[in-house]
C-alpha cells in the first residue's frame, strides 16, 4: 500500500493532489547571502516525492561545500554565472547548463560574480531520515581548496 | 542492499556517477511537433532515479492529453505560453510559472501561439514497470473538451 513504506509518509488529504504554483505564489525562504522560492515540497501537495525550489544568489556569494546524504540532485542555472564545485573539480556553469549529483557528493555553488544567479534545483526523495543537508566548508580540503 | 528493490536497475558502473551538462551536450529527440533536450536520465549517469528534460515546442503544437501510470511530474516554464490543462482545468503559464503533477493524473501541454514554447519537465521515478506515457487525446471526453 502506498503512504507506509519506510521514509514516506501518509498523505495529507488537506493538501491538494496537484498545484500550479507562480513565481508569485512560491513559499520564500530569505538568507543574508541567498533566497528560496519554493515551488513544490512535501508540505505544499498531497503526496510528492520531489523537491523543487528556485534560488536566486546574491553577487560574490555562496552555498559553500555541502552534501545531501539521501539525496540526488539536479541544478539547472537560468541566469548568471556559477562557480560550481563537485569534489576537486570547477566549471563555470552558464544559463542552460545542469549539473547532476548523486546523493553524497561533496559540491559548493559560488557566484564569483556582480550578477545575480537564479537557478533551479531539484532533489529527490524529498522525504528522508537524517540531515538533509550536511555543510563541510569548515573542513578540510574543502575550507582550502578554492585559489 | 542498494539496487536490487523492485524497479531499480544495478548501477552502471562504465556511467559516470556526476555529470555536468550543458544545453549543446543534451541528448536530443526530434519530433514533428517539439523536440526533446535529455539533461539527465538511467542511460546518462550511474544511478538516477529523476529524468530532467527541456522541450521546445513548436507554435501551435501540443503534447495532447496524457498520463504517467508511474511518474510525478513538475512542469516549468522558460519562454513562451502553455495553455496547460490538467483535468478539465486549463491554466495559462508564463515564464517563472511550475505545475506539480502526481502520478495518473491527466493533462495536457498546447502552445496555442506563435511562439516557441520551451519548457523543462522533472519526472520521478526514472524507473518503473509498464509504458512511461499513456496517451488519452483520442478518448472522450478528453477528444472534446478544448473548445
């Protein structure tokens, strides 16, 4: 039966089955360095398995060396510039341009830039057990591995 | 033990385990009526359980009414205008605007302009038994119900 597996819960019959969200009707979440439009989680439909949020980053900032232990995840930028990190490997990532990572994977989006980046990010499953995200920025090699 | 549950393939370990891709990497599938842009799916990277594809949709073509038996699905649009419908719901999408679509339920994608409709589609899971897509446009009363 669907809603007992393990790491997923029962669905909330108060939310709806399906949503059409705008970018006006995201749920935002405000950082001093980024904020978050939330498009879809477990807490705005019935029964979704997928995160999906916005970000937009502001000039010379940083989500620094992170992983997501039970989750993959896509980025896609749609505007701007990132300096995106994955282990010891950098590329310049551009409008169009998406990263996949399996859940696990050390990476940091840096906006080496006076733009503004927007990206999506998507990740999956959306319902786990333990942190989502497990930061490493104050860790070695990673505190030292940006020039 | 990881990739022996029901639906879920062995990794491939000749994939790569992260992959970046830009927009002219994409695997790309041609239509008559849209054409398809493959960022991310099982034959791309070792062990992904999320498909990420951008569609550019010709003016005045459609993904007529159809359903995922299996799949979640988030829309996303970049450019142009969908006249979106799910169920007997149509909603117009501009650029910045998501749907949120579990799995069975019908809808349909017509760009009912002159413009290029170019729009990115998550779906989840990547993996599953029986047809990825049920089309229903020749069924009533999905056959009758645009005006």
């Amino acid at each position: 039966m669907r809603g007992t597996a393990k790491n997923r819960a029962m669905p909330d019959s108060s939310l709806p089955a399906w949503r059409f969200v705008t970018f006006e009707e995201t749920i935002v979440e405000t950082f001093p360095n980024k904020s978050h439009f939330w498009y879809n989680r477990p807490d705005m439909v019935r029964d979704t398995n997928v995160l999906f949020v916005r970000c937009k980053m502001k000039p010379w900032q940083a989500h620094k060396f992170h992983h997501h232990p039970n989750m993959e995840e896509i980025l896609y930028v749609l505007s701007g510039t990132a300096e995106q990190w994955v282990e010891r490997e950098c590329r310049i990532m551009k409008p169009g341009d998406s990263l996949y990572l399996p859940a696990g994977l050390i990476h940091g989006t840096y906006n080496n830039s006076a733009e503004e980046l927007d990206f999506l990010a998507v990740l999956a499953p959306a319902k786990s057990e333990g942190p989502g995200t497990v930061d490493v920025s104050e860790e070695e090699p990673w505190k030292s591995l940006r020039p």
